[in-house]
C-alpha cells in the first residue's frame, strides 16, 4: 500500500492519475517535469524499507508518494543497495506500464523522464562508493537515468526522512 506526501493511502493503480492532475495544473508553468523514484532502508529488527515515487516541476513543487515494506535484516552494504535499487526499479517499472497502458498518459509518459535515484555517494571515504558503477550501470541498462549523492535527493532525503 502507497501512501501520499500526506500519509493519506492510496492504491498504487491510483497513482498514475494523480500524477496526471499534477502535470496538467502545472504546464501553464512551461518548466520541465519529471517522475523520480528512489529507496533507501534503515536496520531495526529487520530492514525498513521505503520507496518513494516524487513528481516534480521545476521551480514550482512537487508531490510524492511512499511505500514501507518489510525485509529480513540486511547487514551488509552492497547487498542492502542492491535490494534499494531492486525495489526501486521495480515500482519503476510498474509506473511505466501503467504510463505506457493508456492513451490518456501518453503525453505526460513522454514529456516526464523517469530516473532512479540511488542513496549511494562518491565520498572518497565512503563504504557505498566502489558500488556506483555496477548500479548506475544497473539502472541505465534498464533504461532509466541514475543520480546518486548529492543529486539524489529522493532517495537521500524524502526516503531516508520516512525510514527513520
């Protein structure tokens, strides 16, 4: 179960509509929108999952909308990351089917790139930084763009916030 910005629950088949209303009252505004998912987790007794869905015109806001899932405890680093951009990828891909599914989203499919944003960062002395290149190149050869920090704010900010 998704929930919006709002903690208010929404059912995942719902979501693309309210990305729609979102784009049509923000193109009087001609700035560039964009649909941007990212996940990251926090250790517990188990692994906290959240993966967020942000749609954003630039200069003039944005919404989002989450999901928390569950996992056995993930200790380690490479493994927890790829489980975040797994789970990231695939409510990407749902997204885009259902984008892709009707005629009604076509325009807003097209206009609005999809990325992924990863909570991983090139910091020289970071333990996540010898993973970038195999998940960027994870994602891109899914056919989306990648960010990782300081770009990847979905993930390292909105995601993070509600995991903890």
């Amino acid at each position: 179960m998704f929930r919006t910005g709002s903690k208010k629950k929404i059912e995942f088949r719902d979501i693309p509509e309210a990305i729609l209303r979102f784009y049509r009252a923000h193109e009087q505004y001609d700035a560039a929108c964009q649909i941007i998912i990212g996940t990251d987790s926090q250790n517990f007794s188990d692994t906290k999952m959240v993966t967020v869905i942000a749609v954003i015109c630039e200069g003039h806001g944005g919404i989002f909308f989450y999901e928390i899932t569950r996992k056995r405890l993930i200790r380690d680093v490479r493994q927890k990351l790829h489980v975040e951009t797994m789970d990231s990828l695939r409510v990407a891909e749902d997204l885009v089917m259902e984008l892709e599914s009707q005629e009604k989203y076509q325009d807003l499919y097209l206009s609005c790139p999809v990325s992924i944003h990863v909570d991983a960062g090139n910091s020289e002395k970071g333990k996540t930084r010898p993973l970038i290149p195999e998940l960027v190149g994870w994602i891109r050869a899914c056919g989306y763009e990648a960010r990782v920090k300081p770009e990847s704010f979905v993930a390292s900010t909105i995601a993070d916030r509600i995991s903890k």
